[in-house]
C-alpha cells in the first residue's frame, strides 16, 4: 500500500488526480471504478479540469459505479445513478450509454448483479477503481463482517450508514435498507484502487485501515493485500497514523 498525505482536500484531488490519469495513460478504452460520496469530489473536479485540458480524455471510457440502493427509482434525485451522472459522467464527459450502475430497482436483484459482474468480465476489468471509505471502514457498501471473497450482491445496511446519508434525504424520506454493492473479491480485481480521504472524522478508520489488522470489520483493511493500492489524504484524516512520519519521508525520498 502506498499511502501520500496531502495538505488538504484540494491537494488530495490533485494528487488522486494524477494517480487515476498515470494508470489510464495509452488505454484506448480506459475503464474507470466510480464511486459515490463527498470525498472524491475533489478528485473528479481535477478530473474535469485535466479533461478540459486536454491531459485525458473520457468520452470513450466505460464506467461502473460501485454501489446503487434497493428500492430507490434510478431517476430519483439520490440514486447513485442519477448521483453519478450529475457529478462524474456529466463534468468528465463520458458517454452515459458506457456508465453502468447496479440495478436496485429490478425484480430478480441476484440476476441483476450477476449480469454486472459479468459486464465487468466483458469489459476485461476496472483499470482504476476510485473509492472513498465510510465511517464504519465500509468501502462501496460492503459493511463491516462483508466476506473478503464477496462479489456484487444485495447487503444490509447498518444503522450507522444510514445515519451518516441521512443527510442527504429530506425529513420525510426514509433512507433506503438495502443496496447491491460490488464485492469486496470485485473491488480487488481491480487493477489499480485509488483510495481518498480526507477530514478528521475518518482519522479513526483511515488509520485502522492502513495499520490495523486486515479484519472483515474494518472491510477497507482488505486493501493491504492488494498489489497497487494508492491511498491519498489529508492531514487530518492521517492524524491517528502511527507511521505518518515515514510515509512523508518515503513521499519526500523516491528513488531516482
Ligand atoms: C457511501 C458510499 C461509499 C462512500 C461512503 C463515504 O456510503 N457507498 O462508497 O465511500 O459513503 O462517503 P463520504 O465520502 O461522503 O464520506
């Protein structure tokens, strides 16, 4: 795992940036992980601006969200469908045809994400999967006891999780209990995972991640046995690391 820490947040979508562009370079199809949250925001805004550039072009990406709800109408506002092509699809100028979501909103769910996994296979894997990590060391929704070998299937939502999106839905919606999220086995058959964080309430987590057991209840510490794992964030999410020091000197050191 090799872990940058940044300044702050905006630096985090620089370097996170630069990360998602390097491992994409020369891929005439480049296939790209989406994920939801606040804490890639960043990231897709350096995106859109190194697109506008001319650094990386999306319009002939594919694209695969990690996570949809169960039960939410794709053209709800709060959809991951819809959430993904507001803030990704829309600003990076990918083709909205090549942006594949799991459907929550189907009657044989288990078909359903079958047939993703599948597409996935088709597509001859994620290049990059993007990911943030929830409170709980969730990472797409695969909540804490998720299994290591898991593909994408429906899961339960804890309460923590619907607290923490409780957020986003008005006082008399209820948050959704069910999602289908890609596996963690899925997630790390991905090439490459860039993982951001950033804030001081996922300081706690970040660093149970990064050097805590690899335990199915933080299901982001299965990222230490994936072969190229990036994962950038700021100070504040770095502030419980107890080898905060050494990842800046190896950051300030790189072999020529
Ligand atoms: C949701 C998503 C995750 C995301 C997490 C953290 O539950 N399913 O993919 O990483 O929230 O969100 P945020 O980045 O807003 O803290």
């Amino acid at each position: 795992m090799e872990v940058v820490i940044c300044q702050d947040e905006e630096q985090v979508g620089a370097v996170a940036a630069d990360r998602v562009i390097a491992q994409l370079h020369g891929r005439q199809t480049p296939v790209l992980g989406l994920a939801t949250g606040s804490s890639p925001l960043n990231l897709y805004a350096e995106l859109k601006r190194r697109a506008a550039a001319g650094d990386v072009d999306f319009a002939h990406a594919l694209g695969f969200a990690l996570d949809e709800y169960v039960g939410l109408d794709p053209k709800h506002p709060l959809s991951y469908r819809e959430t993904i092509l507001r803030t990704v699809v829309e600003p990076l100028g990918m083709n909205p045809d090549r942006v594949m979501v799991p459907n929550g909103f189907v009657a044989d769910l288990a078909a359903a994400a079958e047939e993703y996994e599948e597409a996935m296979r088709e597509a001859g894997g994620i290049d990059v999967q993007i990911l943030g990590i929830g409170s709980n060391g969730h990472i797409g929704f695969n909540e804490p006891t998720s299994s290591f070998a898991s593909r994408t299937r429906v899961k339960t939502l804890t309460q923590q999780t619907r607290d923490d999106n409780a957020r986003f839905f008005a006082e008399d919606e209820t948050v959704p209990t069910h999602c289908v999220t890609q596996g963690l086995g899925t997630i790390m058959d991905a090439h490459n995972l860039v993982m951001v964080a950033s804030g001081p309430a996922k300081a706690e987590i970040v660093a149970a991640m990064i050097e805590g057991p690899v335990s199915a209840m933080c299901p982001a510490s299965i990222l230490q046995f994936h072969r190229r794992a990036f994962v950038i964030i700021d100070e504040a999410a770095a502030a419980n690391l107890q080898y905060a020091d050494y990842f800046r000197h190896v950051a300030a050191n790189q072999p020529a």
